[in-house]
C-alpha cells in the first residue's frame, strides 16, 4: 500500500463500529495524530486499542499549528487528521492546513468514511441527484430568508444547532410558507430520527419533541409557477441588494445566458 505524509480520516458520527479497518489502521501506523478535541478522540483510540500520539488542531489554533505540523513532517514522519465526528474539512476544521501542505509538496490522502449529509440523504427520496449543501447557515433572519429564497428551486441542505432550529425553520417559513422540509437527527445512533413534512407541521412536532443532538436539514425544491419565476427571484436577489435594472440585466444575461432585455423589462416591471 502506497505511503503518504498526511492523512485525513473521517470518524464515526455517532456509532463506534462505523469507522473502517483501514481508518484503524492508519491511526495506529501513524506517529501523530492532529485532533478537534482530544477528550472526544481519545474514547475512539481507546475503544480499538490505538496508542498514537494526538496533538490539539481545532478552528481556534489552525494558523498556529502550521509551522509546527510542517516541521514535523519535514522529519520523514507521518500524520493523520481527524474532527470531533465525521470528515474533516466537510464544516469542520483542516482547510488551512491542507492548503499549506498542497504548497509544501507533501503527500496527502483522504479515507472515505462517515458523512452525516449522505448519511441523511441516503434515506430520504428526492426527484433527483442535485442537491446543495450551505454547511451551517448565518444567524441573522436576513441572511437566512435570502440563503431560502436563493435556493427556492434547488434541493438544500444545511447544518444546524438544537437550539436555533426552530427559529431558522420560522424564519424559512416566513418567505417559504409551504416548503416542504425533512430532517435527521442522533443519526447512527439509538434515537435516530428522520421525519420529513410541511415545514408549518415540523416547526409544530420540534416545539414538542426537544433534543441535544445536532441536526441535518433538507429544504425541498418550490415547483415552477411560471417559466420565467425563476428570473423573477433572482432579480428580486439583487434588486435586494440595490443593484440598477440595468445591472441586473448585464449580470443575469452573462451569468445564465438569459436574455438581457427580457431581464430588463421584468426589473422596471413591463
């Protein structure tokens, strides 16, 4: 099997028994370990009897560790980096430092592994394969509202908090009040739940069915009234963000091939 500097290892995201053999086996040949929280690692080494070595690597000090992991590299050992649960880099940390280590020649790899999106995903039934993923979403309404309306007419799908879902979901409602929603939670592990519904029917079932775990969400697609309501909710986009019908025309016109005067005449309301 091929050797390489640096390995990225997805861990289980809430049962013990998903991680690879092979995830186990690159834990214990390698010389350290860089992790979010050691408290939280340490119970998965211990379960498979892993003695590696782990170093602190979180949000908090990625910019600080570089040198550091850089020079122990450079002295012909190896490392692995895992977070909290799941993959790294997927809303966890690990961007900075593989960025560095692409510029410094190093070897890299990446394990598949845990992933609490497909994991989601696998289990819900949608029209087709597309879908977007936004990671956790800002916390202000605005931005919120505008992230809904951006993706009226994608499949969206988003991180977030048991203590804030509620209020994102109304939110949502507010601009999306017959979206239809699903949502998992403590997936993998012994109360896993997924429950897909209008979202007015979710909001009502989570005010009385509270939990510590945190949350995947899917916001359907809206079907298309009308050929051009897609065009309408991009210019109503920018035309929030106080863009001119004249900008809006070129920018919609060169992004999406849509043509400029029709753009333009929609803007001013013709």
């Amino acid at each position: 099997m091929k050797e390489y500097d640096f390995y990225i290892v997805p861990t289980p995201i809430g049962n013990l028994g998903d991680i690879s053999l092979r995830a186990i086996e690159i834990l214990k040949s390698v010389d350290l370990i860089a992790c979010e929280d050691s408290r939280v690692t340490q119970k998965i080494l211990n379960h498979y009897d892993i003695r590696t070595k782990c170093v602190s690597y979180h949000k908090y000090n990625e910019k600080e560790r570089i040198n550091e992991i850089l020079d122990f590299l450079r002295t012909g050992q190896k490392m692995a980096l895992v977070s909290d649960a799941g993959t790294p880099l997927i809303c966890d940390p690990g961007s900075v430092i593989v960025k560095e280590l692409r510029n410094n020649s190093f070897s890299i790899t990446s394990l598949p592994g845990a992933n609490a999106v497909i994991t989601f995903l696998s289990q819900i039934s949608r029209e087709d394969e597309e879908f977007s993923f936004v990671g956790f979403l800002p916390k202000t309404q605005a931005k919120i509202e505008e992230i809904a309306q951006e993706y009226k007419y994608k499949d969206v799908v988003f991180y977030e908090s048991p203590n804030r879902i509620i209020q994102t979901l109304e939110y949502i409602k507010h601009v999306r009040p017959n979206s239809k929603v699903a949502f998992g939670r403590e997936l993998t592990k012994i109360f896993e739940e997924i429950k897909i519904g209008e979202i007015s029917e979710i909001i009502d079932y989570l005010k009385t069915n509270v939990s510590k775990g945190e949350f995947v969400c899917l916001i359907f697609r809206d079907k298309k009234d009308s050929d051009f309501q897609d065009i309408k909710d991009k210019i109503k986009i920018l035309q929030n963000k106080g863009f001119s019908a004249k900008d809006i025309s070129v920018i919609l016109s060169e992004l999406y091939g849509i043509n400029k005067n029709l753009v333009y005449k929609i803007s001013i309301g013709k």
